[in-house]
C-alpha cells in the first residue's frame, strides 16, 4: 500500500468537542491517506456553517448563491418547519460540484463527525466530481460559481428594469419546464461542432440546388407534386427550453437569457441526478476505507471508531419493503454495497464471480474501482457491476404492476433464474429516460397560426399526470401562441391532451 | 491541503428574501388564514405570530411528470415471502408496495395543507395592511415623565470623561498654526536670506550675525507656544429632551344585559382583539379597562368580560359615566392617548339614549382619540342608534358602525380605520 507513514504517530485528539487547528490536524491525515489510495481531488475549501446557514443552503438547492425567487423561499419556510418540529434532521454536509470543491460543515457535529463528512465530502464527493465521466464532459466546476455570481446580478439587474413580476412569470414559467432544458444525448462541447457540419451542409444542398436548377431541362408543372411543406423543427427537439430560446417569436433579448439560465443550472444537476447511488456509494466507501486505515495506524480512539460505526450504519441501512421505514432504495446502502463488493470480487472472487462478472474477478481492486467510478453513470454501473451475491444480501424482488390487470405478479426473486431480471429491472429504475416522460418539441405551424406542437411517447402506457395543463399554460406564456400538447398511441394515433390557451374558454 | 473558513459570523437570513417573496406572492391566501386566526387569540396576545396554512395545490410548482397507470417494473429489497410468480392483490389506493424509488412522489396527495408559522411582525403586517389611527397626535405636555439623553455638540468645559480627544488635537493644530505662521514664515525668509548671504563672495559678517540673532528669537518665539492648552479643550455635551408620550389606555365597553347571547359576545370579542392588536403597534404599552353593564356598570378583569352570565334591563349611560370617572382618577393626566369601543345590541331604555349622547359629547370625546361604537343585531336600529348616529355626524373622532355577523368584523373594522390616502385612491 503505498501510504506514506503517518507524520505524527500520535493519537489525535478524540473531542467530543472540536476545534479548527484539529480539523487541520484531521484533514491532513485523511487528505494523506487519500492520496494513498489515488484519490485525485480539486482543492478543498471546507466551511463551518451553523444549521440555520444549512437551510439556507438548502433552500438554494445547495449552491452558495442563487438568484432570488419565492420558491427558494417556500423551499426555504419548508426545511425550517420540518426541523423545528424534529421531523427531519439536517444533512452532516453539503458539498458544492466546484473547483475549489466547496464544502460545508455543520457547527455542531462531533469532532468524530467532522472527520467523517471531510473524508467523505472533501475526498469522497470531492474526487467522484472530478473523475467522473458524466461530470468530466457536462459540467465546468472551475466556472459555475462565476456563472451563479452572474445569474444573480442579471436577474437582480432585470427585476429592476422590468419589475419584479415580470421576471418571476418568466422564471416560473422556466421552473415548470427545467427538466426539460437538457440535452441528453448530444454532448455540451459537440454543438458548435455539430453545428459548423449542419451549416456547411446546409451550404452544400444549397448549391446543389442552384446547379440542379441550372441543368433542368425538363418544363415544369408536368407533374404537379404535392408539395411537402417544410417541417420545422426538421427533427423532434427533446430540449424544450433550448428550443424556445432559439425559436420563441416574441421574447425579448433579456427573456431569453434568462431561459438560458435556468437551461444551464438545470444542466448544471443533470450528472447528479443521473449518479445518486455512485456518488454516495463512492464517498461512503471511501470514508469507511479512510477512517479505517486512521484506526489502523492508531491515530484515532476506540471511542471515535465506536461512534463512526453508529453513523456509519445507519447511513448505510437499507430497511426493508414491509417497513415503516421504507421509502425505496437508498442509495446510501446501494451504492456502499456495490462498491465493497466490486472489491471483495477483485480480492477474494467465487466460482459464481468468476461466472457473472469475469472481467473484474481477481484484478486489482484499487484499479478497478476507480475504473467503475470514472466510467459509468447509475444505470449502466448497476448493469455492469451488481453481483448475485448483492442481489441475495438485499433479498431483491421485482414486481411487474399492470394496471390493466386486477394483481400484481412477482416477476423475480433472489434466485438464479431471476437474478438477470432484477438486474436489468433495477438498472432500468436508474435510467432517466425512463422516469421523465419522453416529451419532445414535434411541431411548429410556420407557415399558418405558429402553434407549437409537443408530442408524448409513452413507455409501458404509462399516461401523463394531470399538471400537464398548468405546465402547459407555462409553455404558453413562453411561446406565446398556441401550444398543444399531443400523445402518440401504439397504433401510431395521435391524441391531443393538452393544449392553451383551452378551446372551450374564449 | 484544504483551506478552512469560518462562516458561522457570516449574516444568517440569505434566503429571508426568497421567503419575503414568498409571502409577498400568497398574501391573498395568508391574509384570509390571519383574519380566521383572530377569533382564537386572547385580546391581549401580542408576543406570539401565527400559523398559516395555505392549500397544496395553490403553491405547488407544476412540472411534467407520470402520472398512475399503465405497466411499472420495480425493484424492492426484503424480500420475505414471495416466489416468481406469486400474484398480489393490487393494496387498495392504486399505489404499488410502497412507492417505488423516484416515481409518485409528486402527487401533491400525502398533505393537503401548507403549514408553516409567520412571526409577529409579519402577522400584524398583513393584519392592519393599509390601516392606521385616525387623529394620531402625540401627547405631550408639562409634566411629562420621560426624558431620553441625546449629543447636543460641544463645550468647552465638562467633566474629563467627556473629553473629546480628536476635537482638542484639531483645535491644538489650529491654534499653534494660527499663533506661529507669520512667524514661521519670516523665519523662512531669514533662512533664506541668511543662504544667500553665506554663499555670497563678499564680507557680510555683521549681517549675518544679525540675522542668526533674529532667527534664534524666532524660533524661541515659536517654541514657546505650547503643543496643548485648556483652551483647546472640547468636551462632548449632552442635553435631556422630553420624550413624546407613547401609552394608550384601551376601554372596552360591552352590554352584558340578558338580550346579549354568547355569539355576540364572541362577535365584540374580536373586535376588541383586532383594536388591541392594532393599537398595540402604535403605542409601546396599551392598557386595556373593560367596563361592562346592565343597569348599573362595573369594572371587571377580561375573563369576567366575556364569560360572566348576568341578566335585566340596559342603561348605556351608567357605562359612560363610569368610564368618565375611571377617566378622571387616572388617566386624566394627559399623558395618556385615550381609545373607546363599545359593542352592545343596540337595546336600551330609550329615556337614557339622550344622557348617552349628553355624555359622550360634552365629557367623552373631547378626551378621547377615537371612539368607536358597534352594534351588533339583526333587528332594526333602536333609539341608541339614532342618537349615536347624530353625534357622529358632528364629531369626526366618532365612529357608529352596524355589524350583523362575525364575518362583518374583520371588513368593518378595516373601513374604521382605513388609511386617508388608501380611501382616497
């Protein structure tokens, strides 16, 4: 192990109570492990923050700043509520996708818990931000603090200008849609490129024309074709709000900034959302493997370790379906499980190992998990790496709800015959494709009223929730023209199901 | 190596605009759950704010997401007793086991209500909205009690504590640059002088032994003025001024005679509360006299108030008159802003209606900032009213208002009290 001997080969103070030269002490310690395990981090700016700053930042969907809008304001009077009342506990530590990576440390924890959340912030969350694909190539952490420091003013510069309301229908309208101000497939640095190669064909079939033009030597109206009319957009747009700030007739310049805002910040969270159980489940096991080799090299006390253990645990719990407790998966344990796994697979590989998972069985596991974290996103980590041992230990089962049928029926259960199904079931839970509704900009009337036409594609019948009117009218007060909403059937039928502003109302 | 900062000083309240905001865009609905929310405080509960509910569905941020129905796969861990191909009754409530990870959770169906607690500031904020006292002028007479200490500039002689360090170094500077310039500068142009005559080839010797002579007085002359005198002395000065009278003493009159039934009891109660509550934000203590009546009037405490059960006839003036005492023993001294309410049912012995109105002109009001009536039937106006209404034309600190139920209260009080400008847009 390529550690290099701890400095100071003494106990390190145990608290309970903290202070800043100990945290030092702590962080460097953990940051000189870390780097023994290949932990490759930005640099690290840990903050002391009191809970009531933690709600703030809650409020704010976890950013240090954020520009000002009421619903920060219900989310905010929302956490301040559930805390006062107990209902919930506020999280140890909030870490910021940032370089430096930002983190922020509850007041008061134990000098335990602050060793805790460091490894697992600072070091954990910290080097999955940075090695991570999905990260690596969709966000910018050198930049997103300036750019959240501009958002702030322009929006503050445009509520002076044209009044407070006017920003807030506009912001409101870009909040219904966020999730749809992504681009899934196409990735961020590609677009000009794409672009450059559209335009220049564009160039090219332009020319060609004027030289097919030339060379016809045929009358015409000989055969009078029915004329396709020119669709726009030519192919379906899955990024509504790209589109309506590229497309929407009558924004003003400002308008679409600030479209063009929330589209970023929206893409800014889109690798977090698609790689919860990674993310967790990387910082967990590395604060478990860090605060262990400090137990090892007697840095720490029994006492630090018995009270690590506590939390630890119950972070990592997974309670099960029947219980009170239950609220799905938790990433927590998931992603703890799978990565410990990986590992023992790598150490001490079965025959079943061998059978399941033969391209990791008895490599290297520092390697290997490393490769995991840099290269895989939720769905396609789980496909690749959850091992049937895993499968028993959480007792998985999937159930198949139809609702064309009067029961559900267990599809799969923790045996050999149902550990591919459960597999391919849980990772597709993951897929984000599947839990947002496949809704893409279908239409736009040019040539007649300009209505924008959206169409949804269900997967497995699944309809689209009632809000879709409200969301719709939002829709409208962007594109400002008619706006529907339609569903294609199996059958290839069409459906309108939404639509504003609403036919029977004038 | 990481980098710690200390933020715990950092201004807490980033997101009180965000929550400003907030409320600014629900005021409708949080107005409507304050003016429900009055019926349930004690008339002199001030301290605490109020909790506000606002339905779901009016805040919820509509977004596209799935909605129930069609074929769902889900995985769940625990698995205790099935095997594939086991069928489960579909649990009553549509939802599968439990809610399968990242689905569902925007039903909006777990909670109905919105909860959340505004403080007492923001509470009387939006309560009296608009609202303000009418004939608001501050007492303030001979015998005025309270003196606030305030800086009244400087002087030149004090005690050492309120020496002005800065100010007596400025006036030093000045002093010794007044007293020395002319002649430094004459000492400068000997220098000069003296310069010239050195460097001069010729033979100056009784010269400049003058000159060295007068630049040796000069510059004694200019050291003997010294760095500080008492005449440079500053010390800060501190006055007393009267402090405008800030008490108001609240009179609350009610008819306890057998026609007043619980419910109009409970009616005046609310407005008694809104009248605290309101002239609690002006004044910095409010006291709060309740008087009731029948035939005769008593003083009593504010459970007695409400809650006494007494019977027979109504004589109005007995309470007016003794308010009037009650006025005269101890509040007589003009430092109180004095307020009336009176709530009744409008019944009374028709031959003491015009001693009512004797009273309340010629004692009452003339030492009364406001004074509102309200009367609160269904029947039509008896011989209190039609007395009470004249006097109101004739004085504009007077109020008679007709209530028929609780919901009248919260408007009828609004229009009392409602701001000049308000009225006038």
């Amino acid at each position: 192990m390529p550690i290099q001997a701890a400095s100071s080969p003494h106990k390190l103070d145990d608290g309970p109570d903290w202070n800043f030269d100990l945290l030092l002490q702590y962080e460097q310690e953990i940051d000189r492990i870390a780097r023994g395990f290949k932990l490759d981090t930005y640099p690290n700016q840990i903050e002391v923050i009191t809970a009531e700053q933690m709600m703030d930042a809650y409020a704010s969907i976890g950013m240090p700043l954020n520009y000002t809008h009421w619903s920060f304001g219900k989310k905010f009077i929302q956490t301040e509520q559930q805390y006062k009342r107990g209902q919930m506990g506020l999280a140890y530590e909030i870490v910021i996708n940032s370089s430096p990576c930002i983190a922020y440390l509850m007041e008061e924890n134990t000098v335990t818990m602050q060793a805790l959340v460091m490894a697992h912030a600072c070091y954990g969350h910290n080097s999955f931000s940075k090695g991570n694909y999905l990260f690596k190539t969709w966000t910018d952490a050198s930049s997103i603090i300036d750019y959240l420091v501009f958002a702030k003013n322009y929006i503050a510069n445009c509520e002076q200008k044209y009044g407070i309301n006017e920003v807030e229908n506009i912001l409101d309208s870009c909040h219904a849609l966020m999730n749809f101000g992504v681009d899934r497939y196409k990735r961020p640095q590609k677009i000009s490129l794409q672009e450059e190669k559209t335009r220049q064909q564009e160039r090219e079939a332009y020319l060609q024309s004027q030289v097919n033009e030339l060379w016809r030597t045929l009358p015409e109206g000989a055969q009078k074709k029915q004329a396709q009319p020119a669709r726009f957009p030519e192919e379906p747009q899955e990024n509504l709000l790209y589109f309506i700030e590229k497309n929407a007739p009558l924004l003003e310049p400002w308008q679409r900034e600030i479209v063009r805002i929330v589209r970023k910040v929206s893409q800014y969270f889109y690798p977090q959302k698609q790689t919860q159980v990674m993310n967790e489940g990387w910082a967990c096991f590395w604060h478990y493997h860090i605060l262990n080799q400090m137990y090892d090299e007697k840095l720490v006390s029994d006492r630090f370790m018995m009270e690590f253990l506590h939390s630890h645990s119950s972070v990592v719990m997974q309670p099960e379906y029947n219980s009170p407790y239950y609220s799905g998966i938790n990433p927590y344990a998931l992603g703890f499980s799978m990565f410990m796994d990986i590992k023992r697979v790598c150490q001490s590989p079965t025959e079943e190992d061998y059978y399941y998972l033969p391209s990791i069985a008895g490599k290297d596991w520092l390697e290997t998990v490393h490769f995991a974290m840099q290269n895989f996103k939720d769905e396609s980590f789980i496909s690749q790496f959850l091992s049937p041992k895993i499968i028993r230990d959480f007792k998985l089962f999937a159930l198949e709800d139809d609702t064309s049928k009067s029961f559900i029926s267990v599809s799969a259960i923790h045996d050999e015959k149902g550990y591919h199904t459960i597999k391919e079931a849980l990772s597709a839970q993951y897929n984000l494709s599947n839990l947002e509704p496949n809704i893409q900009v279908y239409n736009v009337d040019i040539c007649g009223d300009r209505s924008l036409t959206l169409r949804y594609i269900p997967q497995n019948d699944i309809p689209l929730a009632n809000s879709r009117q409200e969301v719709m009218r939002h829709l409208h007060r962007l594109w400002k023209f008619d706006v529907r909403l339609e569903q294609e059937h199996p059958d290839g039928k069409t459906e309108v199901i939404a639509q504003c502003p609403h036919p029977e109302s004038p | 190596m990481a980098h710690f900062i200390d933020r715990r000083l950092n201004s807490k309240g980033k997101s009180t605009i965000n929550r400003q905001r907030f409320i600014k865009r629900y005021k409708q609905q949080i107005k409507r759950a304050v003016s429900d929310a009055v019926g349930k405080r004690s008339v002199t509960d001030v301290e605490s704010g109020e909790q506000i509910s606002i339905p779901k569905r009016d805040i919820s941020e509509p977004i596209f997401h799935t909605g129930k129905g069609g074929k769902r796969h889900i995985v769940h861990p625990g698995n205790d007793q099935f095997t594939a191909g086991d069928k489960i009754e579909r649990p009553l409530g549509g939802e599968g086991q439990g809610s399968g990870a990242g689905e569902a959770s925007n039903e909006g169906e777990g909670q109905d209500e919105f909860v959340f607690s505004i403080s007492k500031d923001e509470y009387l904020n939006i309560l009296f909205e608009d609202l303000e006292l009418p004939n608001l002028q501050k007492n303030q007479f001979a015998q005025v009690t309270q003196y606030e200490t305030y800086r009244a500039g400087y002087q030149t002689d004090g005690m050492p504590t309120n020496l002005d360090i800065v100010r007596s170094l400025k006036g030093s500077v000045a002093r010794r640059i007044a007293l020395t310039a002319a002649d430094k500068r004459k000492l400068g142009e000997l220098e000069e002088e003296l310069r010239r005559l050195r460097e001069d080839k010729h033979e100056n010797t009784l010269h400049i032994l003058a000159i060295e002579k007068d630049i040796a007085a000069l510059k004694a002359k200019i050291a003997k003025v010294p760095f500080i005198d008492t005449f440079d002395l500053r010390f800060k000065n501190y006055d007393t001024r009267p402090l405008p009278s800030s008490k108001a003493v609240m009179f609350c009159l009610m008819d306890v005679s057998g026609s007043m039934d619980q419910e109009t009891k409970e009616t005046a109660k609310r407005f008694y509360i809104l009248l605290y509550l309101f002239l609690s934000r002006t004044y910095e203590n409010v006291e709060v006299v309740y008087i009731r009546h029948h035939t005769q009037a008593k003083e009593v405490d504010e459970n007695e108030f409400f809650y006494s059960q007494e019977t027979g006839g109504t004589i109005v003036s007995s309470a007016l008159k003794l308010m009037k005492d009650i006025i005269n023993e101890r509040y007589s001294d003009g430092a109180w802003n004095i307020y009336g309410a009176q709530a009744s049912d409008g019944d009374n012995w028709a031959d003491d209606s015009p001693k009512c109105g004797d009273l309340l002109t010629n004692h009452l009001l003339p030492a009364c900032r406001y004074y509102t009536y309200i009367e609160i039937t269904q029947r039509p106006h008896q011989s209190l009213w039609k007395i009470f209404d004249a006097v109101s034309t004739a004085h504009s600190n007077f109020i008679c208002k007709h209530i028929e139920s609780q919901a009248d209260i919260y408007p009828a009080f609004r229009e009392l009290f409602k701001r000049a400008d308000a009225s006038a847009r």
